[in-house]
C-alpha cells in the first residue's frame, strides 16, 4: 500500500509529460493481477504455504546434487515455474512433477483434491528411452554423468532444460491465466519505457551536437571577443568535469550516482557558475549557450529520475509476486525482460559520453598539455620517437646534461632529437587555443635563450 501510494506521489510531484506517464509501471494494475494469480491457485489447492513447501522440497533436491556438471538448471524438480519469450510474449510456466505410473504427483505435501486434479491434466511425456528408467533413480541421487540438454518445448532457444536421462517422472502444466496477464502488462510497459529512453538519448544526443556548434562558433569568431568566450567555456567545463554529476571516480562511491546525489551535484555546479557568472564575461549568445548546457543536464536528471522511480516500481512489484504467490521467480526477472534497454542501459553514462566527445574538446584544458618536465605548456612543443612531447626548452636542457632516456618512458630518443621533431600542427593548436599560455611561455623562453647567450641579468643591461 505505502509504496503504491509514495509512486504515485512521486510520478506527480515531478510534473513528468504526460507521454512519460503513460509508459510508467502500472504499479496498481499489475497488484490486482498479482491478487488474481493468488487466488487462481488458491482455487487448484495451491496457496503460497503448499507451494512453499514444494520449493523446500525443490531446494533440497538441489541442495544434495552438488556434483553436476551444470549448475544453473536444477536437475529433476518436482515443481518449476519459469517464463520463457517469444518475439513479442512472455509465457509463464508452472509444471508439477507427477509419477508416470499412476498420474499422482509426487510430492506429498498436496491435498488429495488437488492431487486429482492434477491427475487429470494432461502430461508432457518422456521419451520411452528415459521413462524406461527406474521411478526412483532421478528424485533424490546425484549423478555425474553428462546430460544432454534440449530446447525446451516452447521453442525459446535461450532457456536451455536440462533433461536428466535417468529421470524418471512426468509432469503437468498448471493452467494459470493471471500470471500470463501479469507479465504481458510487465512486457509491454517495459516496451514503452524502452521506447522512451530511446527517443530521450535520441533528442539529447541532437541537442549536444547543436550546443557544440554552437559553442564552437563563439569560440571560433573572427574577433577578439573569441578569446573571452574560450576563457570563459574552458572555466565552465572545467567546473562541469570536478563536478562529477552524474558519475563518481572517488575511491568510496565509483559509479554512477543516485539521483538524489547527482541534483545536489548539479546544484553546486548551478551555484559555482552563478557565482562566476560576472568574471566569465560571456556574450549574449555565450550566456543563452551556458543556458542549454544547464537545461540539456537538467533535462538528463529529469529522465534519469523517471527511470529510478521505475526501476523501484519493477523491483517492488516482482518481489511482490514471489512473497504473495511464491511463485519464486526469485525478484529476477526473466532474461526477456532484464535484457530491455530500460533494465541494462545506462542512458547517464550514453550522454555523459557524448558531453565528453562532443563539447568538452572544444575548448581544451591547459592541463592536457603541459610539458611533464617543467609543468608549463609544451611550447614549442617537441615530439620524441617515442611520442612523448616535451617543450623545446626541456629537452635543450636535456640535451646539454646528454640524458638520452625519456624522462616518462626511458627509451633513448632525447640526444636524436632536432628541429625536425618540432611538432608544427600541435604548436599551431596551442597557439590558438592557449593563446595567453604560449605568450608568457614564448617570453620565458626568450629570457632563458639570452640567459644563455649573454649571462644571468643580461636584459637588466639592455634597459641601459
Ligand atoms: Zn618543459
Ligand atoms: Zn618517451
């Protein structure tokens, strides 16, 4: 009840658009299919507390066949309930072993009335070659034989039974309508979300490419004003990528964040830009782009909210189902549905990746070219043969010292290095993207080249 009511409480305070709450988890509908399966079995003598007492039973078979080659499928199960999938139908099963000599079931825990019902069901047959083995043999040993495995007979190529040859009971399909029921509605709204989801990275995906042509006109104008822009989206991006919003890389929470935790991220990077806000200097257009930036990551946690609310709606309800009918589906959902993009895609980390791809290179972090020797930038820069690039100034000390090894990976490729290692496209980059950086380096380096031609405080005579 409580949760039910929290859902829908939720799904309302978040004003999600109303084609969104339509793919959203019936929670309540999907309750009362849950009612409906219980007392279908109630009605066959199958209550949760009989069917309880099978999946003892059930475990302990298993319990006891330890040595088997294949541990997934447990071996002769007197009662087994799974689902299998056609391309677009779940098919739920519930099969009770019965002897093949007189229709009975074996287990003892049902009542007579249920055991002839059961009788009259019709049996799915063994082959003559396993029925031919003795009653006993397949219930309670443990073999260690190979078993062959086969297709289970409604044709679902994935969920592979394993057929033990020295089994040697039948079994009876339950016929159940409501679970049916209940896992049609499950496929077809985790259908929807997955549609959803798709078409959601779709528009993200198209709103960050028009925001990186975007940005990249602003920081590519022909004016002066080009520069402030670039200063200023370098600082928002940098800011974006301490803030980890959506993904943690520290040692106690790695991953991606809950949501909760990832709008109070969002809020401090908010906060953090507004506070900048004045010394960024944005344009118009620059501060409508930082606009959308906002929006597309608000737009992000939005979606991502929809899906966690979801996500607990699916958990609840499937733990539901067990506890209410113990039909033991185990909370696990059937390999159908926990292959839906919904259930295994993380649509965070899908945009986080076009962010990264897309925008952020746009304006690149000093950080990613300093030179490892002096921790300035690498201008000019110098490529080694080992493709390590250090500023000229570095390696003409090197040079000077004949240090031979690479200071990063200790190949010999300093002493070869001349003018043709000079790295023209990359100097070209740094110049235009680091513009300020490469002047104060260029003037460092013209001091150092008269450092060593005339002596220390050479320029201080020059004054003279
Ligand atoms: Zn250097
Ligand atoms: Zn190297």
């Amino acid at each position: 009840m409580k949760f039910a009511h929290d859902f829908d409480a939720s799904l309302r305070k978040e004003e999600y658009p109303p084609e969104w709450l339509d793919s959203a988890i019936s929670y309540r509908q999907l309750k009362k299919c849950i009612k409906k399966v219980q007392k279908e079995l109630q009605e066959l003598g199958l209550d949760p507390h009989i069917l309880e007492q099978l999946w003892q039973n059930v475990n302990n078979n298993d319990r006891n066949i330890t040595t088997r080659a294949s541990p997934e499928e447990p071996r002769s199960r007197p009662y087994h309930y799974s689902v299998s999938s056609g391309v677009a139908t779940l098919k739920p099963r519930l099969t009770v072993a019965i002897d093949p000599r007189d229709g009975l079931p074996l287990d003892a825990w049902l009542s007579p009335e249920t055991r002839n019902f059961l009788k009259g069901l019709p049996r799915s047959p063994r082959t003559e070659k396993q029925l031919s083995f003795s009653a006993a043999a397949g219930i309670d040993g443990g073999t260690t034989q190979p078993m062959p495995l086969s297709v289970s007979e409604h044709g679902n190529p994935v969920e592979l039974q394993i057929v033990d040859p020295t089994e040697a009971f039948e079994t009876v399909e339950i016929p159940l309508t409501s679970d049916s029921e209940f896992f049609q509605i499950l496929k077809r709204e985790l259908d929807d979300l997955n549609r959803l989801q798709e078409t959601k990275q779709k528009q993200l995906t198209v709103q960050i490419n028009k925001l990186g042509s975007d940005i990249t006109k602003l920081t590519e104008m022909a004016s002066s004003r080009s520069r402030a822009e670039v200063e200023a989206w370098r600082e928002i991006f940098r800011l974006y990528v301490d803030s980890q919003i959506f993904f943690s890389t520290s040692e106690q929470d790695a991953g991606t964040r809950p949501c909760s935790t990832a709008q109070k991220q969002l809020e401090d990077f908010s906060n953090g830009i507004a506070d900048k806000r004045k010394r960024l200097r944005l344009s118009h257009n620059g501060s409508t782009a930082l606009k959308t930036f906002l929006y597309i990551n608000a737009s992000l946690l939005h979606f991502m909210k929809f899906q966690e609310i979801n996500r607990t709606a699916l958990t609840k309800i499937m733990k539901k189902f067990d506890k209410q009918t113990a039909l033991h589906m185990q909370a696990n959902l059937p390999p159908a549905l926990a292959n839906e993009h919904f259930v295994a895609h993380d649509l965070a980390k899908a945009a986080c990746f076009t962010i990264q791809e897309q925008l952020l290179p746009i304006v690149p972090q000093i950080n990613d070219y300093l030179c490892p020797v002096c921790l300035t930038i690498s201008f000019k820069p110098v490529r080694l043969r080992c493709n390590h690039v250090f500023c000229i100034r570095c390696l003409i000390v090197m040079q000077r010292a004949k240090q031979d090894h690479c200071p990063l990976c200790r190949g010999g490729f300093v002493m070869e290095a001349c003018s043709e290692n000079l790295d023209a496209k990359l100097m070209k980059f740094l110049k235009r993207k680091f513009p300020a950086e490469v002047k104060a380096k260029q003037k460092e380096n013209q001091h150092a080249a008269g450092v060593d031609r005339y002596g220390e405080g050479y320029d201080k005579c020059a004054v003279m």
